[in-house]
C-alpha cells in the first residue's frame, strides 16, 4: 500500500537532518564546557578554601602562643623567651598554678663552688628545695647560676623532706638553647636555683607544620600536627632598632641584635592545597603566600622598661 503525505507535511532532508544534529552537537558541547568550566570553578574554589582555612588556624594559633613569649621571665643577652632558628619557633615562659607563677626552687648545697659540669649529686644532679613542688619527669626547666641560664630536660626526680634531688639530660643544646653545662658552666652555692617551664614550638616537617609543648624522653620536643600542605615558613627576628635577622647574635660587635632587643617576629608561609584536583591547575597544587607580624606584649613591655 503505498501512503501519501498530506500537502504541506513532506518530511526532512538529508541536508536538514545534517544541520539539526549539527545544532545540536554544538549546543552540547557549550552546556558541556559551561559544566565543566563551573565544576573546575568549584573544586577550585574549594582548594583556595582549604588554603585560606590552614592560614587562619596558623595565625591564631601562632598568635595564642606568641601573646605568652616572656610571661615571668624576662629575656638577657645571651638567652631569649622567643627564639627562631631557619623554620622553628621557640616560644618560653613560666607557667601558672592556680593563678600563681611557679617558683624558682633554691640550690640546696653550702660546700665548696662545683667544677665545671659537675652537679651536687651526680654528674647531672642538682639538689633544690620543695617548696610548692611543681617538677617531674619530662618536664623542661630552666638551671640558672647568677646570671647564667641554661634548659634542662628533667630525667629523675628522687624527694627525701625538705630537698629533691633533680637528674636532668646532660644536652648542651636545648630547644635551640644552651642547656646543661654549655660553657662550661659551674655552679657556686649559691645564685643557683632551677623553675618550671612552659614552652611552644612549632616546626616544618614533610610538608606539616607541627607544634610542640611536651618533651619527649629522648630529649626531642613532642610534635602534633596543626596545619598540612606547608611548602615552607621563614622567621625573621624584629629587633627595637628596626632591624631584621635570621636570629640573634649575643657574641658579634652589634649590641642591638641580642636576644633580649627582640621586638617583634615576622612569619613568611608558603601553602599548598591538599588535596589536588586534575581539573584545577593541570593537577598540580594551588600556593599562595601568606605574612603575619607579632609582637608580644612582654616583649614590647620590656623594651618600653628598658628605654
């Protein structure tokens, strides 16, 4: 049977046909390029999140611990509450307990003066009072002798009445200070007391910044992760004459860049996204840089003393 359109009601050419899908391939490939180009949007904006949200934890947290730096212990020349070395943060003071700073304990010895590196009862062993004992195992310590000051990482700790005997780690090298008998440091008997630290330190390791304030038993600061895809930080020392350094310099003929003319720290961080997206940036990872500036309030305290 043969059936015939009505008129009017021919149907499409090949030609027409060809055109059609044409249309509607580029119509396709527009809606697909805008999808795209929104979901490269997406995962990029999310990126630069994560990064914004990793920089505003490292400022507060950065923050927090640097308004500490000094508390109860004011800086000399040779030895300083904040300290920076290449990527690491030091940051020192005394801790409280309820509402009190803690106390030095006094040297518990009226013999002769010691030899240098030479304890009151043991190679590494000084005898203190226990008043308001607040010393354990693990704990970091300052030993100061006069004017001499050196961290310790205590090791023992044995009580009988009155006096304890502290064993601490004979490292001559603590948290980037001196620590044990550096310089040969000798104790007289008396001006030799050991306190109670409180420290924070923050470092750059595989790609983590890491923060610290327990020490382990070997001597090295106990790290927890704060913040990942950190490239890198760089520290830089304000000191009150305006200059900047890497660090201080308590030996060299400048008598304005010593641990205690710190003014202010300057941090530089170098983030990454993590994770990457193969949409954003051909895989590889978003950086950006960030700056702070802090200046504990102890530390500019001291100064405006001091002037």
């Amino acid at each position: 049977m043969r059936v015939r359109l009505p008129a009017g009601r021919a149907g499409f050419t090949l030609v027409e046909l060809m055109i059609a899908m044409i249309v509607g391939l580029v119509v396709l490939a527009a809606a697909t390029a805008v999808v795209a180009s929104t979901w490269r949007g997406v995962a990029g904006g999310r990126m630069r999140e994560g990064l914004e949200r990793n920089a505003r934890f490292m400022n507060e947290a950065l923050n927090r611990d640097l308004s500490e730096t000094g508390v109860g212990i004011a800086s000399s020349v040779r030895f300083g509450s904040l300290s920076v070395r290449n990527d690491t943060i030091v940051i020192l003071s005394v801790p409280y307990t309820n509402g009190t700073v803690a106390a030095p304990h006094t040297f518990q010895y009226g013999g002769a003066p010691l030899a240098a590196g030479t304890g009151s009862c043991g190679t590494y062993c000084v005898d203190v009072d226990t008043v308001s004992w607040d010393l354990a195992t693990n704990d970091l310590a300052l030993l100061q002798a006069n004017n001499e000051r050196r961290l310790i990482e205590v090791t023992n700790v044995t009580r009988s009445g009155a006096v304890a005997s502290v064993t601490f780690r004979p490292d001559t090298v603590m948290l980037q200070h001196e620590g044990a008998y550096a310089r040969a440091l000798t104790l007289p008997n008396n001006g030799v007391a050991v306190t109670k630290m409180k420290f924070v330190a923050y470092w750059v390791a595989n790609g983590s910044l890491m923060r610290a304030q327990e020490m382990n038993p070997n001597g090295t600061p106990k790290g927890e992760l704060i913040a990942t895809g950190v490239d890198s930080i760089r520290v830089r020392l304000v000191f009150s004459n305006g200059a900047e350094a890497a660090t201080a310099d308590p030996i060299d003929a400048n008598g304005n860049n010593d641990w205690d003319d710190i003014l202010a720290v300057r941090v530089l961080a170098w983030l990454k996204s993590d994770p990457t997206d193969l949409r954003v940036n051909n895989g590889q990872p978003v950086t950006r840089a960030y700056g702070w500036w802090f200046a504990p309030r102890n530390l500019r305290y001291e100064k405006s003393r001091i002037t």
